[in-house]
C-alpha cells in the first residue's frame, strides 16, 4: 500500500511538473506576442481565385505581381498543361482550355481581364516573370531557349564544353523583355528574339527570370538570367541600356565554370540561373529554381 502511495504521489509531481513547463511556454508564448513578435501565419484559401469563364484552367503559375489597386497579376505557361487539362482545345470535350497568359484578378478572386500573345511583337516560348509598375504598365520576361515548335533538346553549344573554355553564345529566344498597358496594348521591346550576343551584350538580354521597377531612379533591373550571367539595368521609359554587373561587381562572361567544386576557391561569376530578388533594389541572390 505504502509503495503504490508513493507512486501514485510520484506520478502526480510529475504530471504537475508537466503542466507547470506547459502552463510556462504558453505564458512566454503570451508576452512574446504581446511584444508584438508574432511569427506570421499563412492559410490557403482553396477558393481562389473565383471560377474562370469559359472553362479555361491555369497552368504553371509562373509569376505574379500585385498592382496599386492591390489587384493581383499572375502569368502562368499554357503549354505546360497537359492533353488530358484540355480536352476542349482539339474539340474532344467541352472541358477545358487553357487561360490567356496574363490574368489580372481583384483582391476576392473575380477576374477582371485577361490577354496574351497577339501578332505584331516577340512572344516569350516560356513565360517567366511578371511586374506591374507605378505607372500602370505590364512587364513580362521569358527564360525559352528554343523558338516555339523548335525540336526538345538543350541549346547547340551546351552540349559539351571543357571546364575554362568560352561556351560561344548559343542561339536564344526569349532575349528580350516585353512592355504592355493593363489592357494588353504592346508599348516597347528591350532586344529581340535570338538576337543576344552574350553576358556584354547592350542590346539584349538573354533569359530574364524577375524585372523590377526602382521608382526612386526609375531604372528597370533584370535578373537576367538563365542564358546570361549578370544583372542589367535599362531606362524603362525609353528600353535603353544604362549598365549591367555580374558577380561582386565584376563583368561577367560565358565561360564555362565546369561542375560545383566546394572546395574550389570561390566562383567569382554568377553560374545560371541569376534568379534574383530585388529587396532594396541592390541585392542579387542566386537559385537553382525554375
């Protein structure tokens, strides 16, 4: 009877104790987010956007940008949708197809409009990236080495450089960077398609993966990007070339860096992609993401 007092007498201390650590995290817990020190909390809402209208469906959201109007522009990549995604483009159901490549919703999830690719202009092969700036206009990037229809397979000089050796410049579609109003109205063009020269090229671009508006300077900055090896910064009123820097400020080049060594003295270029974000508009990160 004695030892079964204690255990029970012990069992009790120790469920006390418990709750006593328990009953201390949730006070430190209080006075953390009374000092306003809450940790964010994100929830998916999975009822947006609202349904689209004629039975279009979204493929791979590939960039998204929030207007003044807190209205919110996403560009998504068509084609990478797959036959079964959409019957309705070779008429053999009535569901679905794919959505125009920009869409602009309202912060409820209603679209407002939407438009895409139209004669007249270079169009990316693969969409990447999307911002909308002070002054109302659209820009879009594009990281498609391949004109579309072009055969699958990587770009002709990637196939098999030395480490050390110039790679050349191979041929690359999306070097160029697209301007349009809200309405899909086309406005301007940095470069033309297959038109890069390489990392020092002034006229084009080469695989731009995020562009961002400085307003303060009014300069247009582009991670640029997949083909090239730098970040570039152009007159978003008249598309020229201001300058441009690859890794710690140094010009960049092309040259094939061979594979990742960790215990190589450090890269001092930027290998692809240059997949920025512009926080302050001064800093670069690299990623080997989409």
């Amino acid at each position: 009877m004695t030892k079964r007092r204690i255990y029970v007498g012990g069992t009790i201390l120790a469920l006390a104790a418990v709750l006593g650590i328990g009953s201390m995290i949730v006070n430190r817990r209080t006075v953390v987010q009374a000092g306003g020190m809450t940790a964010p909390k994100f929830e998916v809402d999975p009822f947006w956007p609202k349904p689209l209208p004629n039975h279009w469906v979204i493929g791979q959201t590939i960039g998204l940008s929030v207007d003044s109007n807190d209205n919110v522009w996403i560009i998504h990549r068509p084609g990478s949708l797959e036959p079964k995604e959409s019957y309705l483009a070779t008429n053999s159901a009535e569901c679905c197809i794919a959505a125009p490549d920009v869409l602009e919703f309202d912060p409820a999830g209603n679209l407002i409009k939407s438009w895409g690719a139209a004669a007249g202009h270079d169009w990316p092969s693969s969409n990447h990236g999307i911002t909308v700036d002070g002054k109302g206009n659209v820009w879009l990037g594009g990281n498609g080495f391949r004109a579309p229809g072009a055969p699958a397979g990587p770009p002709p000089a990637a196939s098999a450089p030395e480490a050390g050796v110039a790679q050349g410049v191979p041929t690359y579609h999306d070097s160029f960077i697209l301007k349009f109003t809200m309405d899909g109205k086309f406005v301007g063009e940095i470069g033309k398609a297959n038109g890069s020269k390489g990392s020092n090229d002034t006229e084009n671009v080469r695989g731009v993966a995020t562009i961002k508006i400085n307003p303060k300077t009014n300069e247009l900055f582009a991670a640029d990007g997949y083909g090239n090896k730098r970040v570039s910064v152009w007159d978003p009123d008249t598309l020229a070339y201001k300058r441009h820097w690859g890794a710690f400020g140094n010009k960049p080049d092309d040259v094939n860096p061979g594979p990742y060594d960790p215990s190589a003295p450090e890269d001092q270029q930027f290998r692809n992609p240059v997949h920025c974000r512009f926080p302050l508009m001064t800093a670069c990160s690299m990623s080997a993401t989409a």
